[in-house]
C-alpha cells in the first residue's frame, strides 16, 4: 500500500472519529448540563434510583432483543458493500418484523415479571406498578435498535450524527423540567419520554431514506432465523453484561446505600461512559467497514491497528487533563455531595486507556459471525468485574471500585489480544506499542501528581503541562500520518481568497 493510500486511510479513521467524536462531545456538553440540573434537584439517591431502574430495564432489553441491532449491522453492511439492493431490501424487511416481535416478547416479559424486578432489585417498597409503566421502554428500546442497525449498516454517518445530538437536547428540555416539578416521582414518566423521543428521531430518519412497508411477509421471519442465531450470542453476552451491572448496584444498594450506588454511578459515567466520545466512531463507522472486510486477515489487522493507533493518540491527552482536572470537574458536573468518588475516578481513567487499545480487537468476533468467541470473552469480562467490584468494595470502598475496574481491564486485554492471535492471526502492530508506551508515562505522572503533590500552584503546573506534552505528542504524529492538516489549511485559504 502506497503512502497516499495510508495517509488516506487515515484520514478517513480520524474523520469518521473526530465527527462522532465531536457529536459525542456536544452530547457530553448537553448531559453534563441535564446531569448538574438532576444531581441539584435529586441528589445522590435519586441518582440511585435512576440508575437502578436504568440498569433493570436494560437488562430486560438486552435478554430479549435478538442481537438485532448489532447480528443486522454485519448483515446489511455486507450487502450493502457488494451492491446488493435486493438483499439489502429483504434484510431491512426481516429487521423490522422481528424488531416487532422481540419490542412485543420483551414488553409482556417486563410487565410478568415486574413483582420479581422489584424484589431483586431494591428488597425495601413495592415498585411492581413502577416496572409495568417501564415496560413500553423495553418495547421502544427494541424497535429503536432495529432501525438504528439499519442505518448503521447503510453507513448513513451523519443520519446517525443528527439523531444523537437531537436526542441529548430533547432529554435536556423534557426530563430536567419533570424532575423540577414532581421530584423522584418524574423518574419513571422521565425515562419513558426520553425513550419515545429518541425513537420517533430515529424512525423519523429511517423511514424517510428507506419508506416503511409491511415487513411481515411471505417467508420473511424464517429467512430471518440465520440473523437471529447470530444474535442469541448477542443477547446472552448482553444479559451477562447488564447483568453485572444489576449485581453490582444492586450489590451497593443491599450493602450500603441509593447514596452509594448514585455516588458509584456518577463515577462510572465520568469515565467509562463519558470516554465514548472518542469509541463512538467504532460501532458506527468501524465495525461495518471492519465487516464487509472479515475474510481478508491482511486487511483486518490493519483496520484495526489504525482504529487503535487513532483511539489511542485522541483518548491519550484527554485522560491526563482529566485525571489533574476531576477536583474540580466532578463538583461542576454534578455537585459537592459527589466529592467522595474523585478516587475511583482518578485510578479508572486507566481502564479507559486501556479499553482504547482493547475495543477495536473485541470487534473481530463480532465481524467474523464468531459468536460463540464473542460470547466467551464477553462472560469472562462480566464474571470478573462482578466479583472483583464486590472484594474491592468490601475492602476500599468506592476507591475500591475504581481499583478493581482498572485490573479487570487490564486483564481483559491481555486475553482479548491473546484471543484473537491465535483465533484470528491478529497482530498488534509496531505502532500500536510504540505509542501506547509513549502516551502511558504521561497518565501515570499524572497519577503521581495527584497522589502527592500538595501545593495547588504545583499541582496545576505539573498537570497542565504533562496534558499540552501528550497533546503535543499525538497532534504530531497524527499530522505526519494524515492529510487533513493541508485539507483543512486548503480550506481555510479557499474561503479567503473568496472573502
């Protein structure tokens, strides 16, 4: 591959990164907004409660939604390479009929089971009729994730780009004023109109590009079956997954407090949750480019080592201006009664680093139709975040967490990259090492900064400067590999030679 053509892919990765990036960020930007405003308003504890019934929900989802959302990119994005308007008519047909279905079989299971959510989940109150009026979510969640698979796989980028920034906004001006009013007792209402909102944004766009018809034709659902089998490892990797999220807060809630799982929570989104704005591009631009391209072992490993060598450059910098600046971030984004989970923040941010480096390997499975792969390494993660977040707590508390976070990451890397060595011929490239041992040293001086020095004119010296040392350091190498610098100078000269 000539050097045009690198420079060119590239750019293309840290296009498609900066764009969902930026759109992530303007949505970070709005829900820090949204997560001050509901942080005043309900506290630690009723940040609790969101979050149980958050995490509740999601795992009723994720056990009964078929994998469509993700088993449909990989079949849509192959079609869709290859040309295939036929095929690709059929598949949005079968996507959409069983999207029905599953949006149906999970709102009945919801509703059934409701006596036995609110048991497992809180074991103080009666909260059944509170998971009947969430049962439409389920049903929502299912039907939004077939149609947003849909224009995943048809890389419809800036479709998907609009909806998310429309989303945040319309969570903003809908829920903050709920909560204003009513308190606590908006949660459940809340919740609900954030997620029709988000699906009639999502269908608004889908229908539009690709008209509705009815999708419950002859012999649609049987020639679906193979996309669903797929998918089962799916579920079961989301069940797994929302299912050690349930355990943990529900694990806090039983052992300690709302307090503790809302204190937990808001620790959790700053880093884990917050750094997506980076991992955005993966699931939308990454994975279908990485799908249509499974066959060839050449051209996988090097679509994955120039997502992780971009990751890796972009996440760098910010993880250590985050790391110096959570004191002050963590009161402005929520409030002073957050204070207590600064440290779990600070240690997780290295879990994040890791995960820039592990996430786009986690996608060869997935690509590859491997899903009894994907459902192992997936199990093995949940399995041993749950019990190392439960012996971490009962040792350290919230920090605790952070710690335990932060070696189930680290562990879950070297089995990922081992995995998919001897499973898919993956072989990390040079420059993946080189630079994540470049960029390391600056989040661990970081670190060192905050254990001990105590002096804030120091501090803030140390720290400002190890963040412009890494920055400077991925904006070079990131020049000399891409042609967007001269792309964006061009610009910038031909609309002022027309000023």
């Amino acid at each position: 591959m000539g050097k045009r053509e690198k420079s060119k892919d590239y750019s293309h990765v840290l296009k498609y990164t900066g764009l969902f990036g930026g759109v992530q960020g303007v949505n970070i930007l709005v829900g820090i907004a949204r997560n001050k405003l509901v942080a005043e308003i309900l506290g630690p504890a009723g940040m609790g409660l969101i979050s149980l019934f958050n995490s509740t929900i999601n795992l009723i989802s994720n056990s009964t939604n078929l994998g469509i959302s993700m088993s449909a990119v990989k079949s849509i994005s192959e079609a869709y390479d290859n040309k295939d308007e036929e095929k690709m008519r059929r598949i949005i047909s079968m996507v959409r009929a069983w999207s029905i279905l599953t949006a149906v079989a999970g709102m009945a299971l919801c509703i059934f089971l409701s006596p036995w959510l609110s048991r497992w989940t809180f074991g103080w109150g009666n909260h059944t009729l509170h998971f009947i009026f969430l049962s439409p979510v389920v049903a929502i969640l299912a039907l939004t994730g077939g149609e947003m698979s849909i224009l995943k796989g048809m890389r419809r980028l800036r479709a998907l780009a609009k909806i998310s920034v429309y989303n945040v906004v319309a969570a903003l001006f809908t829920s903050v004023p709920l909560y204003f009013f009513f308190g606590e007792a908006a949660i459940v209402p809340s919740l609900l109109v954030m997620a029709l909102t988000q699906m009639l944004l999502t269908i608004g766009f889908s229908w539009k590009m690709f008209p509705f018809e009815n999708p419950f034709g002859k012999g649609v659902i049987g020639k679906g079956m193979g996309m669903v089998k797929l998918g089962v490892a799916f579920v079961l990797a989301g069940i797994l997954g929302s299912g050690a999220d349930f355990l943990i807060r529900s694990f806090l809630s039983y052992n300690s407090s709302l307090e503790t799982v809302g204190l937990y929570s808001a620790g959790y989104m700053m880093t884990m949750t917050y750094a997506s704005m980076v991992f955005s591009a993966m699931e939308t631009d990454f994975f279908p480019r990485l799908s249509a391209n499974h066959h060839l072992v050449t051209t996988t490993n090097t679509i994955v080592n120039r997502q992780i060598e971009v990751s890796l450059l972009l996440v760098a910098p910010m993880l250590v201006f985050f790391i110096i600046g959570v004191p002050i971030l963590l009161p402005l984004l929520y409030s002073g009664k957050f204070t207590p989970v600064i440290g779990m923040v600070q240690i997780t941010v290295f879990a994040i680093f890791m995960r820039a480096i592990k996430l786009p390997m986690a996608y060869l499975p997935l690509a590859k139709g491997d899903s009894r792969s994907y459902l192992l390494l997936e199990g093995i993660y949940d399995i041993l975040l749950v019990i190392a977040v439960v012996l971490a707590f009962l040792q350290w508390g919230l920090l605790g967490c952070g710690i335990a976070i932060t070696i189930v990451g680290f562990l879950d890397f070297l089995i990922i990259l081992f995995y998919t060595k001897y499973k898919y011929g993956y072989r990390m490239s040079v420059n993946v090492k080189t630079y994540a041992l470049m960029q390391l040293p600056f989040c661990v001086l970081a670190y060192a900064v905050v254990a001990f020095v105590h002096n804030q004119w120091v501090y803030w010296i140390l720290g400002v400067l190890l963040g412009c040392a890494s920055l400077f350091l991925s904006v070079h190498i990131l020049r000399q590999k891409t042609r967007l610098w001269q792309s964006i100078k061009n610009r910038f000269n031909r609309r002022f030679r027309h000023a």
